[in-house]
C-alpha cells in the first residue's frame, strides 16, 4: 500500500487546533447551590412558570379556586359583622381537598415522572449532586408549591378576619394552626404524589393515579367512620381518620395542636393524638426511602 506523498510512514497524521474555547476560571458552586435550583426549578414548575402558557392553566385557576371563597368569607364577616369566621382556619384545606387532590394530581407527576421518560434524570448525578440531594429538593419542591396553595387562602381569611375588627389574640392562635396544619399536609401530600408519580414515566397515568388513590381513601375513611358511628364504637370512627391523608393531619391538629376537628367523630386523648402523629412522621420518612429506592433503582 502506497502513502500519500505529503505524510510518511509512521508518523502521526492527527492535529489539534485551538478553536478559541476558554477555561473555565469562576467560582465552583457545588452541589448545594444544584440542589437550590432544582428546588427553585421543581417550585415554579409546580405553578407552570418556565413552561407553555397552558401549563399555567390549571395550577392557578385551581389557586384561584382557593383562594376566592377564603376573600369572599372575609369580605361577608365584615360586611354583617359576623362575631367569628363562618369557615375555620385549619377546616379551610379540609373543605376544599378535592382542589388539593386536582393540584398535586396534576403537578406531582410533572415534576417526577419527565425526568424518567425523557432519561434526564442521569444528567443531574453527572454534576456533584447525589440521589439523596435530588429527592430533597425535588420533595421540598412540591411541598412549598402545596403549601403556598393551602397557605394563601388561609392568610386571606385572616386578612378578613383582622378587617372585620375580630379579637386578635384569638384569631392569630387560630391562624398559625391554620398555617402549621397547611405545612403538615403539604410535607405528607407530597410525599404520596410524589412516590405514585415516580412509580410511572407515564404522566397520565400519574395523574389518574394519585388522584384516584387520594380519592379512594377519603372515600374509604367515610365509609369506615360511619359504619363505626352506625355501631356506637366511637374509638374506631375517631381512628377511621388514619385511612385518608386529610383526616390524618386533622387528628394531628385536634390532637396535639388543640385545633377543632372537622370529623364528626374527633380523635380525642393522648394516644389517639400520639397515634396520628406517630403515623404521619411514618409516611413522611416511608415516601423520602421509597423515592430513594425508586431513584437508586431507575439509575443503577
């Protein structure tokens, strides 16, 4: 085989050209500052915002949904002078579940199940970010998203409440239950969709999945109450509130925090409210391990 007359035989034919790139000279942020965006990321995700206009859609009509009914009971307790709010504080988020149950239905697996279908998710652990920081922000995420939906309609009746001249030492009491109750059921409500969502790449079926789960639950817990109360066995119709993550954290709230239950039958003593509490921690650390194992197991 003959060589080309201008390179001679065994000599390198490759060449490197300086094609203008720079080093990189900044600051290296690390893994926290990763962290803090992807939870800033996951946040406005969770209400559309850096994506398609249709996105936006239904996390805001659905805060809307919240926090409408929130001003339009301030604006009737000033306007008639009522002597207290006709909604409480920490009933708020209860009467209006299904709202919440649409809302982390319809954000959870946004924010989980397109990083598993389009194969992002092994980008971010290419950078100084471990599984355990990706859950984190990703879980912190959604909870401040649920938060800021329950939360806002609740300082709304309580904006009410202050214009329509009720005491302030009772209505603030009332009001940073209302808020504690609000941080709870988001911290676990996240927990579920996320951990449904991440069981599927399938946005849809998330969807479909966490609704139809929370859905189920309520409907089973009210069944069970009412059978309870239908025989007279009062202490299984209070601990019938463990089957659904709304009545869980009402206990929690009539239990420790001393707020008023929504439950016809409420759950009342020490244990009852140990239990409840005992019980959300519980769902709360089992979601971050299963999210946890998902994610380990997805990228193994």
């Amino acid at each position: 085989m003959t060589q080309p007359a201008n390179q001679s035989a065994g000599q390198p034919t490759g060449a490197i050209h300086d094609i203008g790139y720079r080093h990189y000279d900044g600051p290296r942020l690390g893994a926290a500052y990763i962290r803090r965006s992807l939870f800033l990321d996951t946040l406005r995700g969770t209400y559309g915002l850096g994506r398609s206009g249709k996105s936006k859609v239904m996390p805001f009509l659905l805060l809307a949904v919240m926090v409408f009914p929130a001003v339009t009971i301030g604006i009737v307790t000033g306007y008639f002078r009522l002597p207290s709010l006709p909604l409480g504080y920490t009933e708020y988020v209860f009467s209006f579940q299904v709202a919440v149950t649409i809302f982390l239905g319809s954000q959870a697996p946004a924010a989980m199940s397109r990083d598993l279908r389009f194969r992002v998710a092994p980008l971010y652990f290419s950078r100084p970010l471990s599984r355990q920081q990706y859950v984190q922000a990703k879980y912190a995420g959604m909870a401040a998203g649920l938060f800021i939906l329950m939360a806002l309609p609740v300082t709304m009746l309580f904006a009410g409440a202050m214009l329509a001249e009720l005491p302030l030492d009772l209505q603030l009491k009332d009001y940073l239950r209302g808020m504690i109750g609000a941080a709870i059921s988001a911290v676990v409500l996240a927990g579920i969709g996320l951990t449904i969502a991440a069981m599927t790449p399938r946005r849809g079926l998330g969807v479909a999945a966490i609704v139809g789960a929370l859905l189920v639950l309520s409907g089973i817990q009210a069944t069970v109450r009412a059978l309870a109360e239908e025989f007279g066995n009062d202490t299984f119709a209070g601990y019938a509130g463990l089957l659904s993550p709304f009545t869980l954290v009402d206990g929690v709230m009539a239990g420790p925090f001393g707020a008023e239950s929504v439950m016809a039958t409420a759950p009342e003593g020490v244990l009852m409210g140990a239990v409840f509490s005992a019980v959300t921690v519980l769902i709360v650390v089992g979601c971050y391990a299963a999210l946890l194992a998902r994610y380990r197991k997805a990228l193994a």
